[in-house]
C-alpha cells in the first residue's frame, strides 16, 4: 500500500494497541479514513520482534487477547510468542485492518501546523499530513542497551534480546547474559544447557512465583468452538483473579507477605546453595518490582555451568566483562536483557506541539498526560499505552481497548460537532495527575522499597496505574468533552 498525501486519522504503530483502535473505528465506520504507518515489515508490533528462545506472555492469553476475536487456538494458558504473532496477523486480516497498514515506514518527525490545524508528518516513505495523529508505538518497543565503557573494543558478538540473532550459533560458548528481568527468565533456561557457560549479571534480586502454566486440551478447545460464552466465562474468571490481585498491590498491601511466603518456598525448593539463595532473595516488598513467573529460571542458576554474579557490570574488554569489583568474565557473547525506554519514548522526540517543541522536551524527562491518552499543548494527538497506564496485576489489552473506546468515541464528536482542532485544557491535566500521584503513594509501587523502570528521571512514578482496571475503564467509558478545549469553525471559514 502507497503512503497518501492526507488522512483524517494516521496512527503510528500496528501492534495491539494500533490495530485494535484502527479495528474499533472500522467496525462501526467501514469507510473511516484512517491508515496504520508501521516501521516493521509486518503487523505485530513486539510480539513480531522479539523472538529470544523461550519467548512467551505472562499474562493469561484468556486475558491477553482482544474481547472482539476470541481464539480456540491457544496451545497453553501462557501462550508462546509465536502464535501471539500468528494470532495478530490472523485479526489484521479478519477484522481489514491488513488494508489501511504502511509497512517499513517509520516515523521520522510529526509536526503540528495550528494554522491549518494539521499534523504534517515525515516518516522514511514519504510526508502525509493529518487531522488526527494517534502515537501507538507501546512502551516496550525500543531496547535499551547501557553505554558500558569498553563495549565498542569487545571482539565477540553482541546483541539485545529483542533483536535475537538467530544466526549466532550459542553452542559450547561462554556466554555473559546481563541483566535478570523478564526476558531473562525465559530465554536463560532455554540457552543454558548449549553454552560451555553462562554468566549472568544481576543489579537486583527480583520476586519470582511459579507460573501455572499448562497445555490446552483438544476438548477445551472444541468446547471453546461449539459454546463462545465458556471461553467469556472463562476470560470473566481470570479477569476477577487478577483484579483481586492488582487490589493487594494497591489496596491491600498488608497481604503481600503471603505472596512473598510463595516466592520463599519457591526458591528454596529450587535452589540448594544457602548463598546463591541470598543473592537471589530481594530486600524489597514483593510486587515493588514486576513479579517474574516462572519454573526454571531459579533451577537453571543452581546448575554447575551457570554463574550469577551480584556485583554488578563495570565494563567491557575485547575478551570479556569486566564486574564491579572488578573480575573479569572471558565469554565470547554478550546478550543484553536490559529491558525498553518507557518513561522516554522515542516517538516523544519526533512529535512536535502547538508551541514548537518536541513531546520529549515538553515532558522533561517526566511523562504525563490526561487519562494516559491526551496532552496539553499537543491538540489532536492521542497517545495509546501513555503515561500511568501500565499494570503489575492484569492485561495492557484491556487498558488499549478503554484507550480505543475513548479515542473512538472522540473521533465521533470532532466529526458530528465539526471540531478541527481539540487538546486538553492543561488545568484538567493538572488535576488528573495530581489525583494520580497521591493514588499511587498507597501503592506496594511506591511504597514498596524497591528502584524500578517505573521511575522516572524526576522521580516520579510515571509508568503504573495505580488502582483496578475497572476505574480506568469507567472513566474512559465517553469522551468528557468538556475537559476540552475545541476549535469548530475550519480554517477557510474563519478567513472567509
């Protein structure tokens, strides 16, 4: 599909959360003018990037997937990478989301013209411009890896886990693996037994429970096929559970040690060294830090062949890695587990306000918006995954199809009410995210003793919602125009 000169609505980004607003509006507006622009070369957004060993979801896939394409085809209840990406590229076609993608075309600059009152967007095929611009490029799309002195000198292979070299033969290498987060737990266990050995660097302990994971069954699944509304029920019992469980995080935290008594048998029945157990043993609250699921992951650093090493990384040499106090590890690659940017998304640099600055220079290291969705000075922009949407309990799907419900339903009133421009009046904004802010001071987030990708470089907790998903979803459930501020009259009009 060719890149057009204009467009009423343009988002950026065909993952979950761009394809499922682009499917909201199509099924309600079969002709909507809306168009997907994808730096990628297919849908899918992370779950087509990242492809490490052992890749998979750890939310339910009951949960973690769109209420409006229920699936009989899950293999397990965690589903695998694989068929979550199989799963995304089937709704893109199902649902015509597939026709309104421009695939390999990135954002390069948006810039909005208050004038015209008209986003001009550059991206690598070519300059569109558009009414609405909505940035749907997720919180965990572009790696980070740390500037680590030395790096550029080391004579092995390098690479993040998001950007997997499958080409890389791992077999009978020494193997450095930094950082111990959610990748990490499950692509150690999957590499471990083919290196000669691994070293893996850990900054902090991190909570781990077992994840109950098992293999759909052939009659499950038929059963899904034949009666839809037991797969809904289904999805209703796991949705009640996680809320449950994201009301001890925020609410009740009193009842945390329970959680922590299961992650304490469960790495002492999996870890036989009293000191490895220390090291791995955080000195935080539990759900403080993201919660990692899995089965292998404490076993597989008890083997003969694995190191953990707590001190730290320090830095690089062309044979090895250096830690902080200052051993050196000779290995021949070095994976980064290392994690994403959230609180400074990439996209932030390329969007430019009413007032000529960029997102990430308004925001000043310290994201903040109005509902996660809206951004004084920056009319016409709606952001799906922003600021204080993130979860530690349940399903960034159900935040994204609120989001898209929202964002819908503001489509609506600029077209039926003949608004060109609409931004959020900055003292709405202001209000949310103070209410927000003292939510969160309850939270085990903040108050649980830990430093997290949560924080951001002010401080301040700019990543998680801080109560149940419900209430994120009722206050989404219509666009309070109100709360804004709308041009009606178009630009010819207003000169004429």
């Amino acid at each position: 599909m060719n890149l057009p000169q204009h467009v009423h609505t343009l988002i950026v980004g065909a993952g979950f959360a761009g394809m499922g607003l682009a499917a909201r509006i199509l099924q309600t507006q079969p002709d909507a003018d809306v168009l997907i622009i994808e730096r990628g070369a297919d849908v899918g957004g992370t779950w087509r990037d990242n492809t490490y060993p052992g890749c998979a979801c750890d939310v339910p896939t009951s949960l973690y997937s769109f209420s409006f394409a229920p699936s009989a085809d899950w293999s397990h209840t965690f589903a695998r990478q694989p068929e979550i990406y199989r799963y995304l590229k089937k709704v893109a076609v199902d649902t015509g989301v597939l026709n309104r993608v421009v695939t390999d075309c990135e954002l390069q600059e948006a810039h909005w013209d208050d004038t015209q009152a008209l986003w001009t967007v550059r991206t690598s095929r070519g300059t569109v411009t558009a009414d609405v611009v909505v940035a749907a490029t997720g919180a965990l799309s572009t790696p980070s890896v740390p500037d680590m002195p030395g790096l550029e000198t080391f004579g092995g292979t390098t690479f993040h886990s998001a950007t997997w070299n499958h080409d890389h033969d791992l077999t009978g290498e020494r193997v450095a693996v930094i950082g111990t987060g959610a990748s990490a737990v499950q692509f150690v266990p999957e590499i471990a037994p083919a290196t000669e050995h691994l070293t893996v660097f850990q900054r902090t302990p991190a909570w781990v429970i077992p994840r109950l994971d098992r293999e759909l069954s052939g009659s499950e699944k038929d059963l899904y096929r034949r009666l839809p509304l037991v797969q809904k029920a289904v999805r209703a019992s796991v949705y009640s559970f996680r809320e449950a469980l994201g009301g001890v995080l925020a609410h009740a935290t009193g009842l945390l040690p329970a959680f922590e008594l299961v992650a304490r048998v469960h790495l002492r029945r999996q870890v036989r060294d009293p000191e490895l157990r220390r090291k791995l043993t955080p000195n935080f609250t539990i759900g403080c830090k993201r919660m990692l699921l899995s089965n292998d992951w404490l076993r597989t650093l008890d083997r003969p062949d694995v190191t953990l090493v707590d001190a730290g990384l320090a830095g690089v040499t062309q044979d090895g890695v250096v830690d902080a106090v200052g051993n050196e590890h000779k290995v021949d690659t070095i994976i980064f587990a290392t994690g994403f940017t959230p609180t400074e998304p990439p996209v932030a640099r390329a969007v430019r306000g009413s007032h000529g600055r960029t997102l990430a220079e308004h925001w000043g290291g310290s994201p903040s918006a109005y509902k996660g969705t809206t951004v004084a000075g920056f009319p016409n922009l709606f952001l799906m995954y922003g600021p204080n949407t993130n979860l530690g309990h349940s399903s960034i799907v159900y935040m994204l199809e609120s989001q898209s419900a929202y964002i819908a339903d503001a489509l609506e009133v600029m077209h039926h009410s003949g608004i060109t421009a609409l931004e959020i009046a900055e003292e709405a904004q202001r209000r949310y995210n103070t209410r927000i802010q003292s939510d969160l001071q309850t939270t085990v987030w903040n108050k649980g003793g830990c430093s997290s990708w949560y924080y951001d470089s002010e401080g301040r907790n700019s990543v998680q919602w801080p109560t149940f998903t419900w209430k994120f979803r009722s206050q989404l459930q219509r666009f309070d125009q109100e709360n804004y501020v709308s041009r009606r009259t178009s630009v010819k009009e207003s000169v004429a």
